[in-house]
C-alpha cells in the first residue's frame, strides 16, 4: 500500500498531465515511523551526529518535543524544479536533504541552490 499525502506538479507551460515533480508526504499519518524505523534511527543518528560536531542545539530541547515534523520523498523530472527562491524550511529544528540518486548516472544537470 503506498503512502498518503500524494503531490504531483506541473512546471509552467507544460500540459496539466505533464508531471515534472512529485512530493510524498512520508510522515502523513505517522506512516514514516511505523513503516520505516530503522531509516527514522539511522537519520536521527546522522542529524545527532553532526549537531553534536557542530552546533549541539539538540541538548537545549526538551527529547519529546523531537520528532520528525515532515518527511518528503520528492521526484523529478525533466523541467521539474523547486522555483520558490527565497524557499525556507520553517519550524524544525534541522532540514536533511539527501540525495538518493547518483549524478553520474542517473541524471544530467539541476543544481542545489541554498539562500545562504
């Protein structure tokens, strides 16, 4: 069965149909946490690590008000983009991005743009 919280996205000028970027929302109904623990642990392991190296803000919050607020699985397509330029990730405490593709392979282009 697959996850609730389906979006798909069409870039400007393109047919309706035309799906160039898909978001689905893994942490819908708590599905993330009860499908997938062992990827919760392991992220949870990655952001402690390196807020430990780097920031150690974790230690300044009380541990039951940390959770996963939302998980995206986004896909993309020729044309498909994030365009919003001043996008910013409100109310966590960490965004993670992690990309799942190889960029040798398995696409040509696209870039990550940060508004730092």
């Amino acid at each position: 069965e697959g996850f609730p919280g389906v979006v798909n996205r069409q870039s400007p000028g393109k047919p309706w149909l035309h799906t160039t970027w898909r978001t689905t929302y893994l942490h819908t109904n708590g599905a993330f946490e009860q499908r997938l623990p062992l990827l919760g642990k392991k992220l949870r392991q990655a952001f402690a690590d390196v807020d430990r190296r780097e920031w150690n803000l974790i230690p300044t919050f009380d541990p039951s008000s940390l959770h996963f607020r939302t998980v995206e699985f986004h896909e993309y397509w020729p044309g498909g983009q994030l365009s919003q330029a001043q996008h910013y990730d409100s109310g966590s405490i960490i965004t993670m991005d992690i990309m799942l593709a190889d960029p040798n392979r398995d696409y040509k282009g696209g870039d990550l743009v940060t508004p730092e």
